[in-house]
C-alpha cells in the first residue's frame, strides 16, 4: 500500500529500488520492533503498544497491507527466482553470496533476479489495475 500511495502522489524514478527498499525498512521495522518488545516486561510493553498502537493504527493497518501485499508478490514468483530475490533484497546478500549458497552460476543468479523484478513489477501492475479507485 505504501508503495501505490507513493506512486499516485508522484512518479517513482527506479520503482524496483523503491519497492525494495520499502520492503526492507518494513522487514526492518518489524524486526526491531520484535527485539525491543523482548527486551521489556509484559505489563510495561503492553501498556506502551497499547499506547503507540492508538495513536496510529492506520498506519499500521497500511503497514501490514503492504507487508501481505508484498508477501503476496513474491511467493507467486517461481521458487528459483523467489529464492534469489529474497536472499538478494531481503537478506541483502551479495550476487556472489547467492550463487555460492544456492550452487548456481552468478550469471544465473543475475539472469534469474531480473526475471524476478520482471514478474514483481507485473504482478503490481495488475494489482493497482485491478484495485478499485480509492477517493
């Protein structure tokens, strides 16, 4: 969602670098998110996700939207392109790195990470296509 609502209030210059590195501060997020909740007691973080949750549940509404959304687009990516681009730019691994754990070739893995933001970029093309106009 934080993607399209970026689109419609302008043109996105490289919408593969943005779709990604929204994913990422997202992923990111949610795993800080995780690491500090452990961290407290359970009465001090309920009182306190209760209390930053009320203030702005839209956004995590939209949050989780984009979150599935994007979750949604990639597991419908065949499984070797799927693999690649999630240890490519969720788990920001180099090109080489990929090759190496997934026992391909790099230019493979490079040929096969297009093809993926290929389908992506297709899969949310349909997707604002097939949603019903907001006002």
């Amino acid at each position: 969602m934080r993607v399209l609502a970026a689109r419609q209030e302008h043109e996105i210059a490289a919408p593969k670098s943005f779709l990604f590195a929204t994913a990422r501060n997202i992923v990111l997020g949610q795993v800080r998110h995780e690491k500090v909740a452990g961290n407290f007691a359970l009465a001090e973080s309920t009182l306190n996700s209760i209390y930053e949750e009320s203030a702005d549940v839209a956004h995590e509404v939209a949050r989780a939207q984009e979150l599935e959304l994007l979750t949604q687009a990639i597991q419908s990516l065949p499984t070797r392109c799927r693999q690649i681009i999630t240890l490519r730019r969720i788990y920001g691994l180099s090109q080489k790195e990929v090759a190496a754990q997934l026992g391909l070739a790099e230019h493979t893995v490079e040929a096969q990470a297009s093809i993926g933001l290929r389908k992506l970029t297709e899969y949310f093309a349909r997707f604002e296509r097939q949603r019903p106009l907001e006002r």
